[in-house]
C-alpha cells in the first residue's frame, strides 16, 4: 500500500510566532507533492522538506493571510528563480483567489500571478488533484472557507481548515485516520460565533466524527498550545496530540 505522508510546515494561529510560520502542510504521495495552504512565514521552512521546484500543485483553505500570503513569494521564487521562468503552478482556492492575491501585489498586471499559477476554484465536493482524492466542504468561518479531506491508497487525512462549530465539518471527517483540528479559542472568554473551535470542541468534533487520531493546530501564540491539548483530551477519547513545525505522519 503507498503510504500517505503529511508534514506539519507551519502551524501558528491567526500570525507566524516565534517558534513556528503560519497555517501550511505538506501532502505526499507516490512523489506527488501538494501543498495545503501557505500562510505568512512559510515558504521559508517549506524549503528545508520540498523544493521550490518540487511543488506539483499548491491548495488553499481560504483566503485569510495566515493561510494564503506565502502564495507571492512563492510568484517571486517561480518567476525570478535560477532556472528561469516555471511552468504555471496549479493552484486550487476559493473564488477570486487570483485576483485578491494580486491586490496584494502591485505592478504585476502583465501577466502578473496568472504567469506564474493556473487558478482553480473550489467549489463543494470531490476536487481531483495528481493522485489524489480530495473532498472539500464549506464550513463556519467569516470568508469562504473550505475544510479538506485527502484520501490515498484507502487512507485519510482532513484538515478543518479556520471554522467555527460546524456540521460539515464533522461529516467531511468521519472515519478519518488523521484529523488536523484548529483549536484557536481558550475555553474560559467570550468567543465570536462562526470563527473558531475551542480545544474542547475540537474533541466534539473528533469524537462525533469517529477518527482515529486528532492533531490540534492554528493555537495563536499567545494562548499556551497545552490548555488546548487538555481541553481536547476532556471531549475525545483517541489519541491526541499537538502539531509542530517539522513533525511528520505517514497515514
């Protein structure tokens, strides 16, 4: 069976801290590497796990900076890099994503991010993408916002992406082998609706969904990751952990 391998590139909540970049995850399989948002600060550590040149596609949550931002450096890297130009990279997100990325880049009009990415947009159900078999599904967050389930040689992953308490969520993740949960909101303040999970809720959703193993991410950091960590063993029962710059799980 080929194996399914997801490494944890950055997973600091909302802004990079000082351990770790923000919202990115390197997918593998059968060489093919897809990575699953690229948030600010992390197209740095990316390097140290795949290649600029070795990206094969690039997949984006939503449209928040901590998850998408990296996405210019990466135009600079593919563009002005030795080598000369690339080919255009896929680059799967929601609606406008080419467009709102390039508001935050000026001057680039002609061809601008289109000469450098092949934007797809997202929209509810299967996306296939190299060899693998990707579900996303919208979920409570104030921006479109798509959760992403990723299946390989019968295993899966699913990544909730930035969401509040969701149903969708909990249907995109059941059954999963490896849940990547944000848990951004301590349990003890007065949280907007429809923004973030708590860790506890991160476990509710993980223990409604059946999965077998939890991985919590996007803690902000300024918010201590063990309350989380905590929070979540209160509501799941499985295995649990927390994400970390560098870890990696073969699924």
């Amino acid at each position: 069976m080929s194996c399914l391998t997801l490494t944890v590139i950055g997973c600091s909540g909302s802004v990079p801290g000082p351990q770790s970049a923000a919202s990115c995850y390197l997918v593998e399989a059968d060489g093919f590497r897809l990575v699953m948002d690229l948030g600010s600060g992390a197209i740095g550590p990316l390097q140290r796990h795949c290649a600029i040149a070795e990206i094969d596609a690039v997949l984006l949550s939503h449209l928040h900076p901590d998850h998408c931002i990296d996405v210019l450096p990466l135009y600079v890297a593919r563009t002005y890099g030795p080598g000369g130009k690339r080919p255009r990279l896929p680059v799967y997100g929601p609606a406008g994503a080419g467009a709102d990325l390039a508001r935050a880049y000026p001057g680039r009009d002609d061809p601008g991010l289109g000469g450098a990415f092949e934007f797809a947009e997202l929209s509810p159900g299967r996306v296939p993408i190299g060899p693998l078999a990707v579900t996303v599904a919208r979920v409570a967050h104030p921006v479109p916002t798509w959760a992403i389930r990723i299946e390989h040689g019968g295993r899966s992953v699913v990544y909730s992406a930035d969401s509040g308490p969701c149903d969708a969520l909990v249907e995109l993740a059941r059954g999963a082998d490896l849940f990547l949960c944000e848990a951004s909101y301590v349990e003890d303040e007065s949280n907007p609706p429809d923004l973030h999970l708590t860790g506890a809720e991160a476990g509710e959703h993980a223990a409604k969904a059946g999965v077998r193993r939890l991985v919590l991410t996007h803690i902000p950091p300024w918010y201590d990751p063990t309350q989380a960590l905590t929070a979540a063993g209160r509501t799941f029962d499985g295995p649990i952990e927390l994400a970390r710059p560098g870890s990696s799980y073969q699924v």
